[in-house]
C-alpha cells in the first residue's frame, strides 16, 4: 500500500475549495490515482475504515487519510 503522504495528495486533487474536503463521490477516482483500479465494490469497507458512514457526503481528508492508514 501507498504511504499516508500519498494517500493525502490522491485525495487532495479533489479537495473542495481548499477545505480540507471532498466529495464522497470523488472517493474512487482518488483511489484510482494510487492505481487501485476498481474500488466501488469495496467502498463501503474503504468509507468504514476512514471512519465515514456511507450515507456522508463530505470526507474530511486528514481524518480520513490517518483512520484509513491507521486500520490498513
């Protein structure tokens, strides 16, 4: 796996107006970034392990990055 560093950068290319957020929906592509291909079906366990319920809508990337990195 990609370190947290990396992670935080696949996800920040989506950041929304530089607040720390993004889009659930833009979660896959960052994904797709690091070269994980197809996460969509995996999501609901990649959205578990970065501490964000299916039902959100924004992701924090710093808590998501450190929860996600931490249980990986």
């Amino acid at each position: 796996m990609h370190s947290s560093e990396s992670l935080y950068e696949a996800l920040s290319v989506y950041e929304i107006q530089n607040e720390g957020k993004i889009q659930a929906r833009d979660l896959p592509r960052a994904f797709k970034r690091l070269g994980l291909q197809s996460i969509e079906s995996h999501l609901p366990m990649v959205l578990k392990a970065g501490g964000v319920r299916l039902q959100d809508e924004i992701i924090e990337i710093v808590d998501f990055t450190n929860k996600f990195m931490e249980v990986i």
